[in-house]
C-alpha cells in the first residue's frame, strides 16, 4: 500500500533563517505531488505540484521553493524565512492514469507545524 | 480563478442529529472530492465524486455530485462524538489542480 511521509512534525525557526521541509512517498511510482500551506483556522492553500522529476510548478508567488531530486522525494525550501511563512504545511500526492492524470483524488501526509519567531 | 463556497462555516449539533453541508463552484466541476481533517492531523478521503448526479455512500456519510456540475453535498447521518473535525471540499475542472473551499468545522455535543 502506498504510504507518505513528511518530516519533521514540527518545526521552530527564527526570522531569517533557511527551511527544508521534506516529504517521500513509498509504494508508487511516478505519483503527482503537492505542497499546500494552511493557516490557523482556514483552507488549504496550493503552493506547488509536480507532475515528475525536475518539473514544478508554482502557484502562488512568494519566498519559497521547491524541488523534487527524486521520483517520489518532494522537498520545500526557503533561503530566508518570513513571519508570515508560518503555518501548517501538508504534502500530497496522487496517482495518475494514462488519459486522465488528475482525475486521482489526492493523499495527504500528517503535515509539518512550522512556527516562524 | 476558480472560487469554491463552502458552507457552513461551522456547526454545532447535538449526537445522533444528521448534518448536511454543501459547497458550490463558480465554474463546472469534473470532479469533487470531499475530505475531513482531525486537529494536527492531513487531511483524509472521505469520498471521491466523478459523475454529475453520482450518489456515493461512504458508511453514515453520503455526498452527491450535483446536476449542474457547479455544487456538492455532504450528507453525515447520526452522528457521533468522533465525526468531530474539519470537512474540506475540493474540486476541480480539466486538468487543472484541485481547488479546496474553506471548510466546515463542525462540533458534536454529547
């Protein structure tokens, strides 16, 4: 069965600092992969998806990255982070079929708490 | 861009009561997907919708596609203690990412 896995849970950082947060997916191969950013009390906001190695795609404008090494490694960066980068941070994957790639409903993993002081 | 309302924003209700929440879309949908969220926790797959009219039960939970193509329900029968959470919508149309509402934070009084 497939499983994802984020890390760390958490995560405390001061203004200014990098981050790498880290998601890997076990038992597919090839999936769609997400980073959403959720704040307290609302909605999940799509931040990047990848539809294979090397490609992103960004969705929204900000001060972060991200990259994918591997096939099923996703990994979100920052070289300098903001006050406002704080949240609730979720990677996702889905599978993809041979004519309809995003018709796969998505697979979240538990989510990196990350607090910016 | 794509918008999506979900509605209630929350709700409180007492156990066994059902609980109905819905969310409609600005633009036609080929899929909806309905997903719940427990404190500190991702998101989890409730039901997958991919057929406007489709009817799709998932124990006590019941979500329909609805006929315009444009709105989604969800349907909680008898609720429990347990079903305590935050209930995402999510959609989407072509090939284009899943767009997810606000949710519904909904609260079971024992």
């Amino acid at each position: 069965s497939q499983t994802i896995h984020q890390w760390p849970a958490t995560l405390v950082q001061p203004v200014g600092s990098p981050l790498s947060l880290e998601c890997t997916v076990e038992g597919t191969s090839n999936p769609n992969l997400y980073w959403y950013r959720q704040a307290a009390g609302r909605g999940l906001q799509l931040l990047f998806y990848s539809v294979g190695i090397g490609q992103i795609s960004s969705e929204v404008p900000q001060n972060l990255s991200a990259s994918r090494p591997q096939d099923r490694q996703f990994i979100l960066s920052s070289k300098k982070l903001l006050l406002s980068d704080s949240g609730f941070y979720l990677c996702a994957w889905s599978g993809k079929l041979q004519v309809k790639a995003w018709s796969q409903p998505q697979h979240f993993g538990d989510g990196t708490r990350l607090s910016i002081l | 861009g794509q918008q999506l309302n979900q509605s209630p924003q929350s709700m409180f209700i007492q156990e066994g009561e059902d609980v109905s929440m819905n969310c409609t879309s600005s633009s036609i949908f080929n899929t909806w997907l309905w997903y719940k969220q427990d404190p500190g926790e991702g998101p989890v797959l409730l039901i997958a919708l991919y057929k406007a009219g489709e009817l799709t039960s998932n124990g006590r939970l019941t979500a329909q596609f609805g006929i315009t193509r444009k709105d989604s329900f969800l349907n909680i029968s008898a609720s429990i203690p347990s079903d305590v959470g935050i209930y995402f919508c999510a959609g989407r149309s072509g090939n284009t990412p899943l767009v997810f509402g606000k949710g519904t934070r909904l609260s079971v009084i024992a």
